[in-house]
C-alpha cells in the first residue's frame, strides 16, 4: 500500500458518516472543519469586542461600564450568527434543531433560571448602570471596589485585596449601597465624648481645627462639629468631615482624626469622657 493509498483510507474515515442529525448526517471532517471555524470565530469575535471598546472610548464619552456591556453584547450577536453561517456551511440542517431547541428553552425556564435572572440583571447593570466599575459598594454586609462587571456577575475586591463574585441578580433584588454613586466625595461622621465640665464651644472649636490640620480632610465642603446631646457621663460631639483620598480607608482616617484631636484636646487642657468601670461584688457563701 502506497502513501496515495493511505491517503484514500484517512479521507475516507474522515468522509464517512456516523452520526445522523435530522436530515443530515455528522461526519469526522464535518467536526474537524466546525471546530477550526468556531474556535476562528471566538478569536475574531474577541478582536472585534476588543476594538469596538476602544472605538467608543475615542470617539464617545460613554464610560467603562457601558462600553463593556456594548462590546459584550455585540460580541455574543456575532457568535450566534456566526455559528449559524458555520453550521450552514458544513452542510447540517438546521431544522434538525427545532427539537433541541425547544429542549434547551424548557431547560431554562426550568433548570436555569438563576443564569437566567443573573444574565438580566446584568444587562440592567450594565445600562442603567447602578452601579459602575470603580465604585466603591456595600452589598449583603460585603465592602468593596468594583473592578468587572460581566453579563452573569460582578467582581468587587475588598480591602483585604479579596476578590469576591457577586451574582447579578443580589444587585436587582438586594439592598446596595453606592459611596461614589453621586460623587467620590463621602461624608463621615464619628463620634466623640468630652468631660461633663468642659467649655462645649471651646471644645468644639479644637476638635474642629484639628480635623482641619488633617490633610485627607476636604476644605470644600468643611467639615462641622455638632454638639449632639448631654449625656450622663459626657458631652456627645460629632465630627463630621469630607474625605476623597480615605473613600476606601474609612478605619484609617477614624483613627487618625482621634489621633489628632486626642493630642489636641490634651494640650488644651479638655477632658474625654470615659465611660465608668462597673465592678461587680460576688459575695461568698460558706455552708458549714
């Protein structure tokens, strides 16, 4: 046997058809050549995602988050119907696949809802956008930055550099807290406790010059002071201050501040309040 010989045999295995598929039968070119095409048609339908973002980026305002969800939905138009193109190509019938067809919708309606309502809900996400990359969140006791959001779920990497996968659909349904929604500009509030014989407005006067010594502390807006109440051990202030660079470091730039107006107090001679130390008498028995 000649290698012409051979070469018959190895077209003929690959000719020969083994699995029949409605009106058409499925052979090992048949898979061989929509394998190759598909795996062509991810590589360009990733080029052409790729360049419709930077497209929009040079030629439009939209931000981030809506240039992916624009890219992506393109993306996946393009696979469906380049698959279609393909499996025409190589000679399948389509209509073969009315049946799975209908199967996969009764899958969904049944077995893949979650994907489903996660696929939706990140669709709203991503054009109404809530919620957009770079925000700083807080969603189910969880804190973060957001760094992807996809069609099924979002990436938020917390403090910690913890990545953590949110599914969409706790954005659509769930409660969400956006600190950067409006602007990067947060406000925030802590509380601090002076001595009950303390001069209230020299106190507070102290505590404000030393958050404004402060260089995370914005100038604009100012950061106040409230004199909240009359407590039973202390006069309750609240020292309320804008921050940009601590949006994310809020534990940071709290214990900074009563670094600050702790030092700043002492020098000036005002008390902090302390709570009192309740110390508890057992008393002992002793049984003769």
């Amino acid at each position: 046997m000649d290698f012409h010989d051979i070469l018959k045999h190895v077209d003929a295995i690959f000719q020969m058809q083994f699995l029949p598929l409605g009106k058409s039968k499925i052979s090992i070119y048949m898979i061989f050549y929509i394998g190759v095409l598909f795996t062509i048609l991810l590589m360009v339908t990733k080029g052409f995602k790729t360049w419709i973002e930077h497209t929009l980026q040079a030629h439009t305002s939209t931000d981030a988050n809506l240039r992916q969800g624009i890219s992506s939905i393109a993306r996946y138009v393009g696979i469906f119907f380049g698959s279609l193109i393909i499996l025409q190509t190589a000679g399948i019938d389509l209509s073969s696949f009315t049946v799975l067809a209908g199967a996969l919708g009764l899958g969904v309606s049944f077995g893949l809802q979650t994907v489903t309502t996660n696929l939706v809900s990140g669709l709203i996400i991503l054009f109404e956008r809530p919620i957009k990359i770079g925000d700083r969140i807080e969603v189910d006791g969880i804190t973060g930055d957001v760094i992807r959001i996809s069609l099924r779920a979002t990436t938020i990497v917390t403090n910690d550099n913890i990545a953590i996968i949110v599914p969409n659909s706790d954005f659509i349904k769930g409660k969400v807290t956006n600190w950067s929604y409006a602007s990067d500009r947060i406000r925030f509030s802590f509380p601090i406790p002076i001595a009950l014989d303390a001069d209230p407005e020299r106190a507070a006067a102290v505590i404000l010059s030393a958050a404004n010594g402060h260089p995370g502390v914005l100038h604009e807006p100012a950061a106040d002071v409230i004199f909240v109440e009359f407590g039973q051990t202390a006069l309750n202030f609240s020292l309320r201050v804008y921050t940009e660079e601590f949006l994310t470091r809020r534990d940071q730039l709290r214990s900074e501040l009563n670094l600050s107006v702790h030092k700043a107090l002492t020098e000036q001679g005002i008390g902090m309040a302390y709570a009192p130390v309740v110390r508890a008498e057992v008393a002992m028995t002793t049984s003769k």
